[in-house]
C-alpha cells in the first residue's frame, strides 16, 4: 500500500493543491487550496484512491467487525471517491462489495423530492465520504441528511483532512474519521 499511497500523494501534489491567498467554501481564508476533484476524477487517480481507500475501509470493518451496506456523501466532491471505493470492493471482494449513494446538497425539487440519490435504504448503515474537510461543515450536512432518511453512519472516509478542526467537528458527533492524507502529511510538515 505505501507505494499506492505515494503515488496518489504525488498525483495530489501535482493536480489538485495550490498555494497563494483563497476563500474556502466556509468562508476563511487560506493558504492552501486543495481540489481533490481534479485527482479523483482522473483515471489514474480514481484507480489508486480505489484501492487505498478500500484497503482502509477494509481495516476498519474488519478490526470492528462492522457490516456496511454503502458508502457515498455529499455531491460533488464525495461522488468520484465513493464510486471509486465501491467499484474496488465489488472487484477485489464481491461479497463485501459496498453500494454507492450520493447526498445532494438540497432536496430534488421535483419527482420524488429525495435528497439521496443511488443505492442507499432507510436502515442502512453507511460509510460517509468527503474529499477535502475543513471545518466538517459539508460531511456534517451529510450525515445529517443520512440520519434524517433512516440511514446509520459506522465512520467517515476522507481523501484530505485540512487539519483544521474538522475531524474533531465530526468526531463529536460519536462519528469516528479516517483521513488518506492529512494537511501536514501531504505537505510533509
């Protein structure tokens, strides 16, 4: 796995973080953006957050002895990771295979008005993702919206932990947070 760790850290390092003066999504100012989506979205980049994302997610089920029926969070930075999770699960152990859901950020306005869509049941239990947390802000409305449609949240997976109170944010919650890459260990800081 360190070797599929290093890639992917190289490819985050090369597609998705910038450095210089941004306005993140909770409003703060940083300097360091990071859009994972970019990495996620690619072929290589899906391939590889596949594996170490499932090999994680693995652990944690089978250290706790855990059973999952999905994975999936908010829309769009969650969707790519989800899929890619779940696409490697299906392939490496069919009968652990997770199903893939995405939350949207809103209620459908039309036809049957749900907030999540894809292979997700009230009665579920879940693992919620997120690409990048910050202040955990965008996880939290996830998790929210799981909750509110009968769903059960075993833990949270995260490509990058900005290292900014997020986790901790999310962990109060009694919601545990795997992150793939943190600020410092992406940055080696």
């Amino acid at each position: 796995m360190l070797h599929i760790a290093s890639a992917l850290k190289q490819l985050l390092l090369k597609k998705s973080v910038r450095t210089g003066t941004f306005t993140l999504a909770s409003g703060a100012q940083s300097d360091l953006y990071i859009d994972c989506r970019v990495t996620a979205l690619d072929p290589f980049g899906a391939g590889l957050i596949g594996d170490l994302g499932w090999h994680a997610v693995r652990s944690k089920i089978h250290s706790e002895h855990l059973k999952i029926d999905a994975i999936g969070g908010m829309t769009l930075g969650a969707d790519p990771i989800s899929l890619a999770v779940g696409m490697t699960s299906a392939m490496k152990n069919p009968d652990e295979a997770l199903q893939v859901f995405t939350v949207r950020k809103e209620p459908k306005g039309h036809g049957a008005g749900k907030q999540i869509e894809g292979n997700f049941q009230s009665g579920n239990t879940v693992i919620v993702v997120d690409d990048v947390i910050t202040t955990g802000g965008s996880t939290l409305k996830a998790i929210d919206a799981i909750e509110r449609e009968g769903g059960k949240v075993a833990f949270a997976l995260v490509l990058v932990d900005r290292e900014e109170g997020g986790r901790q944010a999310i962990e109060a919650r009694g919601i545990h947070v795997i992150s793939l890459f943190t600020r410092s260990s992406l940055l080696d800081e």
